[in-house]
C-alpha cells in the first residue's frame, strides 16, 4: 500500500500525537526465583512457597521461605551470572563466575543488593546456618539498579549453588529481563 502525502502528513501528525502522550519505560521483570531443579526441594537448603511481583514500576517485592534441613557451618558458593537470548538454558553464556567463601556471613553484610532477603527474614537467619524455617516477608528491591545494568530484551539468569564440606546444599536460581513499556504521560497544567 503506498500513501499519497495528505495521509503520509495525517500518520505523521498521529505518530507525532501518540509519541507526545506516551513515554517509553524501561523496566527489569522477574522470570523466575527459586530452587535450581525441582528435584532439589529435598536438599540441605531450599526455597517454599516464593512468590514475586511489581509493588510499582521500579519496587518488585519477594516473598519466600528459605528451609534449611539441617545446621551448617560454612556454605561455600560459586555465583554464576548467564546472559540469555531465550528462555533456553542452553541459549545462555556464562558472563561471570564469582567465588563465594562464606555464603552465610555474606548474606549479613549491609547495604549490598542482596542484603534486601536477610533483612526481610523473620526470624532472622543465623551465622553459622541454623536448621529452621525463615521466611522472607515483604523482601523489595529497586529494580532501577538491576536494570541500568541489564540490556533490553535480553534474558540475565543467577544460579547460587551451595557447597557444605564438598556435598551439594542446593541451588538458588533468579532470571529476569529487561522490557520496554509505554505509559502514558502527564498531563502538565
């Protein structure tokens, strides 16, 4: 279909209108959060009952229950880090693996993106691991952090494996993506 220029000129002005009343965001979405394999809810350690979503735009709150079946000592971890192009793990690449040498007192330390589970776990979970129940109520996150990080359209997946004494504890796992929203502007008086 090929326009004449009065309706090239009217799709102009109409894109022109729609880009004036609406405004592109930005936002990271959770995908998934919980254990690696569902065959891992008998591990040492593992998540119940997790749910999640957008308190607004930039806040996503969690809510779960991390189990742990048994006292432990030192969990060690190796976080890796995977940039997808689909929901596939095997169309992920690994973009960073970080070593993790005292899993439990890392998860203590304040002011760090992850400390948000800690601080919402009540009662609150000790170091050393306690066996125990500690659920996480009402965890928040500032997703403009995660996702002045992340591209868009692109899948980012975290898989926390733990490590007690060379026996494996379990294994955490968060996917997210980052996606572009309209919403329509203000009016400005």
């Amino acid at each position: 279909m090929e326009l004449n220029g009065g309706q090239l000129l009217q799709l102009i002005v109409i894109f022109t209108i729609y880009c004036q009343l609406t405004t592109a965001k930005h936002i990271a979405v959770w995908q998934f959060f919980g254990n690696c394999k569902e065959s891992e809810s008998n591990s040492l350690f593992h998540f119940e009952n997790s749910h999640w979503g957008m308190v607004t735009p930039e806040i996503s709150e969690l809510n779960t229950t991390f189990v742990l079946m048994q006292d432990m000592d030192i969990v060690t971890s190796k976080v890796s880090a995977y940039k997808c192009k689909s929901d596939k793990e095997s169309d992920c690449e690994i973009m960073m693996t970080v070593p993790v040498n005292d899993v439990c007192s890392r998860l203590r330390e304040k002011n760090q993106l992850y400390s948000i589970f800690t601080e919402a776990m009540h009662p609150p979970m000790p170091c050393p691991f306690k066996k125990g129940s500690y659920p996480v109520v009402r965890a928040r996150i500032n997703l403009n952090v995660v996702q002045s990080l992340m591209e868009e359209n692109t899948i980012y997946l975290l898989k926390f494996p733990g490590d007690y004494h060379g026996k494996s504890t379990g294994c955490m796992m968060v996917k997210a993506k980052k996606i572009s929203v309209k919403t329509k502007r203000k009016n400005r008086k």
